[in-house]
C-alpha cells in the first residue's frame, strides 16, 4: 500500500515479475487495506507479503500495523509486514516498538533486497 501511484504501479510489477502466479492487491493507504484484510479474512483469505509505506494520509503505515495488531488481522508468523519509506528517519522501525516480524526496506524495493527478505 502507497498513496504515490506511480510508486504503487512500479511495485506491482516488480511483484509481478518476481511472483508470478500470485494475486496482487493494493490499497492508497491503511484503513483501505484494513477493509481489503477484513473481507479477506471473512472469505478466509489472507495475504502472504504486506509491504506499507510509512508516510500516506487517512492511515499511515505505523497506524495500519497498530491496529493489524490489535484486531489479530493477521498471523504475524505467516504473514510477512515490510515498511518502506524513503526517509531514513525509519530505518530502525523494525526495531522500535513495532511488531518483531516487521522488516523496514528504504525506498524504492528491489527484487534483490525483497528477494532477501524473503530468504
């Protein structure tokens, strides 16, 4: 999830090029995508990979996983969280007070650095 579109555009096909047989969906910020969680759980269908940007408007990427959390959306084990941002500022928010299983990429995410985190 972004609210930059041409940014959102160039991840999807990465994503699309690296995963090939996988459905891709993506929301202008949190509280789109806590709906998008939401009906897919009610259908019992759950994401593999949330990347999130930090900074978005309505919900930024922070808030998105406080309330991942707090609702139990998700299984942080099964479900893995990227931040992503250009600011430095977060480079350590996977250290800070958000969920363990959040990993934080700088902008822009590459098929290398997804890839690794991947394993």
């Amino acid at each position: 999830m972004d609210d930059d579109k041409i940014y959102l555009y160039t991840t999807e096909r990465l994503l699309k090029r690296v995963f090939t047989d996988v459905e891709i969906l993506s929301a202008p910020h949190g509280a789109a995508a806590l709906a998008m969680l939401r009906d897919g759980a009610d259908a019992g269908q759950l994401p593999q990979l949330i990347i999130s940007d930090i900074d978005m408007p309505l919900m930024d990427g922070l808030a998105f996983i406080r309330e991942l959390e707090r609702l139990k959306l998700i299984d942080f084990n099964s479900t893995k969280l990227v931040l992503n941002s250009n600011s430095h500022i977060y480079r350590y928010a996977d250290k800070a007070g958000v969920n363990t299983a959040v990993t934080y990429i700088q902008k822009p995410i590459t098929k290398e650095n997804l890839l690794s985190f991947l394993g």
